[in-house]
C-alpha cells in the first residue's frame, strides 16, 4: 500500500514536464502569431 504515496510524486513530476513543455510550445506558438 506503500505505492500509492510514492506513485502521487513521480505522476505529479511526470505530468509537470508534459505541461511545462506544452507551456513552452504554446509560449512560442503565440510570440509566431504576435
């Protein structure tokens, strides 16, 4: 039952990388259009 309070941090992690680059992406996408 251990895992479930170490699988929160690294999912957590993971899906902050996903939405950082998508942030990234947007970031650029939107100084293409400006």
């Amino acid at each position: 039952m251990d895992t479930t309070k170490k699988s929160p941090r690294p999912v957590d992690r993971h899906v902050g990388g996903r939405v950082r680059m998508r942030r990234m992406m947007l970031g650029m996408s939107q100084e293409k259009l400006g």
